[in-house]
C-alpha cells in the first residue's frame, strides 16, 4: 500500500448556495419546516426564487462544504461532484479549486443546469434548504475512478448521494474501492429526513462493515434507532460502527471508538449568522485532525473550531484561516 | 407636471459583484492599484478569476446599488441596465426586483455574457475592482423610453456609463428627456480614474447645466477641479452646480446647495468589513431624504446611516431593513 496522495476524496452533490434572509412568516407562508433540507424540481424552485428576497450566491454542497474545509486546514482534499457546463457550474468549480482542492469530475454540457440550493436563513440563524439537484444527479458510477479513491487515506460521502439512483451506484462503487485498497470510508447522514427516507439502506451499509467513520447529529443518531433518548441513541449506534461522531450543536460533540469516547463543549463564538455548513466543517476539522493521527478529544476540537468559524458568517465555507485558529493543534 | 410614479430612476452598468478576500501581496502580484476600478476584457476576467480565490456572488454596479438602497429606505426606485439572457443576468434581475425595483429594460441573448467585477477585498477592508463590461455596454439611447424618464422625480445616473460609447449616448438622451419633463439629473462622478478619463465631457454637462445634485468623493472633487486643496476643490465645484454633495469617508460629509452648508459626520461602526457600495448607499440616503423634501442636513445624516451599514458585511447592497435604521429620520 503506498501512502496516500490525498488526506480525503469527499465525494457530494454539487451545489451552489443562494442564501436569503426571511423571516419565520416567510417560512410558514411557504409551507416549509424550519431546519430542514428539501429537494425540489427546476420549476418549484424558480418559483421559490420569485418570491424569496436578494440571494448571496456562493459554492456549497455538504460534502464540498467539508473539502474545502479540509484544504483551509492544510489537508489535501479532492472532491467528485457533477456540475453543467453552465456559468454556475464555473464558479463552483472555480471556487473550489481556488482552495487548492482537486476537482476531478469535469464539467458537462448535457445534465441540465447546476445545482442550486435556495437558503433560507432567518434571525435565529437557522437555515432552511431547497435543493434543485440538477446536473448533480447524474453523478454516476463511471465518475468513480478506483484508483482516484485508492489515492486518498479517507473517503468522505454525504448521505445527500442516497437520493438519486445514479449518485448511490457511485457511493457503492466509491465505498468498494476503498476497502479494495485498504482505506477507510467516512459517511455523514446528512439531515433526518434523508434518515427517514433510506433508513433501511444506511442501515445495510453499516450492518455490512462498509462504514469506518459516521458522522450524525443528535437528530440523526436518534432517527438512525428509531429512540428517543438521544444518550441511549448514540449508546446504541456506537456498537456498530468502528468509529462514531456525534455533533450537539451548543453541546458540543462526542466521539467513540470502541472502548474509548471523548467529549467537547462547543467552542465560543461572537455572533450566530447562519448555521449554515456547521456540520460539514464540523467534519473537516475532525477528519484533519485524523489525518494528522491527533487523538479522538483533539479531532474533537478541531471540528469544533472548524464549525465555530462558519456560522458566524452567511455561506457554508470558511472565511478565515482555519490552520492558524487551529494553532498547537495542527502544528 | 404630474406627480412622479417613482422617487428616482438609476441608470447604470448593471454588474454581478464577485468578492474574494486578498491580501496586499496578491494585489502586487496581479498590478493592481488598491481602490481603483479598471475596466478589463473578459480574457483578462478569465485571467484574473482563476488567480484569486473562492468568491461569494451579489448583484452589485453603482447606481444599481443605489436604487437597491433607495427601495431599502422604502422609496419607489427603478433602474434601468442591460444584462445577457443567462445565469448571472436571472440573478441580477431577481435580486432587484424582489427589493422592489422597477427592472425596465429586459435582458438581451444577444449581448454576450452579463457584466461582472472583480473585487478584491484586503483586510483593511478596500476594496479593489476589476470590471468586465459584457453585456452592460450594450445599454443603447433605444433603451431610454422618455415616459419613462418623465415619471420619475430624480434620474440618477453613474459617471461610468460615459466608459462605453452606447451608454454615453442613452445617459445623455436620459438627461434631455429629465429635463424637458421637468425633472432633476443627479450625477456621481463614480471614481478619480472616471474622472481622469472623462474631465471635458464631465464639465461639458455640468457647464451646460444639464446636472443637478453632483455626487462625489473628496478625491474625485479634487480631480475634477485639477486641486490639490481639497477644500478650495469643494468650494470650487460647488458654484458650479445647483447642489453638490461630497463623500469624505471617515469624515463624513458635506452638501452645499447655492448660500447653504451642511456637514455631518460619519456614523459610528462596530466592525469596517467592505467598503464597496458605501458611496452608492450614500447616495441613495441623500436622495431618500431629497425624496421625502428632508433638509440638507437630514439628507446627508440618511446617507450616512445608510453607507455605515453597508461598509460593515460583504457586498454593496444593505442587509439590514435601512428605513428601521433611519428611524425618525423617514418617519
């Protein structure tokens, strides 16, 4: 086994954030559950956009959102994801690239348009997400090059991949050859309702050893066990997986591994913004600090760090130099 | 005369801002003067885009700035600019009609690619714009309806658009149309390097009388006057024009309209984070203010209010609901 070129290949759906502010009416007069990710067609969404307010446009995508992390904490990272060949598509591209991430999937011409994600962020600094997938879903089994996974000690999925068929043959193909190589795999449930909607599938991955490192809220966690409790929730998903890192948003987080768990306070902030992104850099911190074998309670920090720095700004990308917040523990 | 539909209509470049963070080193290595705008070709857009980093996306272009500002304090503004049939122009125009502006003239297929800037942010919070024109230029005298004009109270016109020949040509038939209905030309003289290009057309209109309330900053008030002194510079200019309101950044400002004065200082910040916009919000609190019939004074303290909430985040379009920032003010 050589050593690997890339610290983590994130592989997501791409996606351009249009983050506006609303209020709570907004929501209600809309239909919408605060917090919660939806996905919708090209048609709902320019009829959202019509009636939401001025949008900030910037890259996003919840596993792209975690490699441009990674490489704001010095890591090498590489991110598969399908954009259009559309002025969207471009920016995406270039924005990740500007971080000195390896986008390795091009650009194509026939998938529609980009995928865009329209954000709606009110004054308690939740977000609430309506996806239009677009070109992002035809991710597909031919965009997983073995040895483009072989080349990276983690791979980092989004549970996001388990919606449209294409993409999850991708996930599958992506997961097999990394254990072929001798990697690990990281996956991230992404958001209850995508829990809701492919328990059963999660559940196989992981019943099926294909998961070395999860990655859940609280919410999560209790939606993966169907149990309330989320103490006796997170007890019970620690037993199946190898490695598992539970985010509690002023909580902190938690991780276990085996025998081993470790416990961090959230890290103090000035101003909540937008919530935006929290998780996905939450997880670029923790797999840094993995890269760089730190310990699960330092791992901890940096994820911590990492997720602190993003929602105190609108967008689900860092703004500031994580490597420097990260000072003693990155150097 | 009837009374005005809107309280003024913009003209501008209309312009998708892309705003990345740089740091003194990469505006060495790119040429590029601090705080200066210079028109690029879009080889050289393409160029630049790929050096600088991960940008976020706001409609931005000066006087559509203003007109944004203007709704913002609860004015009835239009604007009229020219974008392309695509992505970025879907963007501009849903970002000013959902403030409420009239959007007048519709985007073209046939004017290459919708007008974007550049711009550098450094963390001294200047910001440094490189601007491709594209579809902006194509603005023509045939967009200008003269009903259109004539319903508006105040044109409000940016001295950019004398860059490119078509919009030369539309800002003067806007001015010819203003007139004979009746109504004001307002006039910003945009930056000291529009200045340098354009000193003997920009007298030519001011010695013809064709402009009635004079925008500018210290610098370019200086620049226009060939004056060093900034004061005898203001002194100066302001007998050539019936009001004339002059930008001073952390000092405030100054408006003289014929025997009267009035200077307010600037407003207090917390944080000084982009100062793109701050004249274009500027001018859209003065003119809120000459809208409601407020004095010079009140005018000035509007515009003030308005360019310290806009210096304090990223963009040049205001976050914050301005008419509940002005208070008493527009009560």
């Amino acid at each position: 086994m050589t050593a690997p070129r890339l610290d983590v290949l994130a592989i997501g759906n791409a996606i351009v954030d249009v983050i506006a502010d609303a209020d709570d009416r907004f929501l209600e007069s809309q239909g919408l559950t605060k917090g919660m990710m939806r996905l919708i067609d090209e048609r709902e969404a320019d009829r959202l956009y019509a009636a939401m307010g001025p949008g900030r446009e910037l890259s996003g995508g919840s596993a792209g959102n975690t490699a441009a992390g990674l490489a704001a904490m010095g890591c090498k990272a590489g991110f598969i994801g399908q954009v259009a060949d559309d002025q969207l598509g471009a920016i995406y591209q270039h924005d990740i690239e500007s971080l000195g991430v390896d986008f390795i999937v091009p650009a194509r011409a026939d998938v529609g348009a980009t995928a865009r994600s329209l954000i709606l962020v009110t004054p308690d600094a939740q977000r609430t997400m309506n996806t239009f997938l677009g070109a992002a879903q035809m991710l597909d089994k031919s965009d997983i090059e073995p040895a483009e996974v072989a080349a990276a000690a983690i791979v980092y999925l989004e549970g996001y991949l388990w919606d449209p068929p294409a993409p999850r043959a991708a996930l599958e193909k992506a997961i097999a050859a990394a254990h072929a190589a001798g990697r690990k795999v990281a996956f991230t449930l992404s958001d209850t309702f995508c829990v809701d909607r492919h328990r059963d599938g999660f559940w196989q991955l992981i019943k099926a050893g294909k998961i070395d490192i999860l990655f859940a809220n609280e919410a999560e966690a209790a939606a993966m066990e169907e149990e309330n409790d989320v103490e006796r929730a997170i007890e019970l998903l620690s037993k199946e997986v190898p490695m598992l890192v539970v985010t509690r948003s002023e909580a902190g987080a938690t991780a276990i591994a085996g025998d081993e768990r470790a416990d961090v306070p959230a890290e103090p902030i000035d101003r909540l913004v937008d919530t935006t992104g929290a998780g996905d850099l939450f997880a670029a911190g923790f797999l840094a600090g993995q890269a760089r074998s730190r310990s699960l309670k330092d791992s901890l920090r940096l994820g911590a760090i990492a997720a602190a720095e993003v929602i105190q700004h609108y967008g689900a990308r860092p703004e500031k130099d994580l490597r420097a917040l990260a000072g003693d523990l990155l150097a």
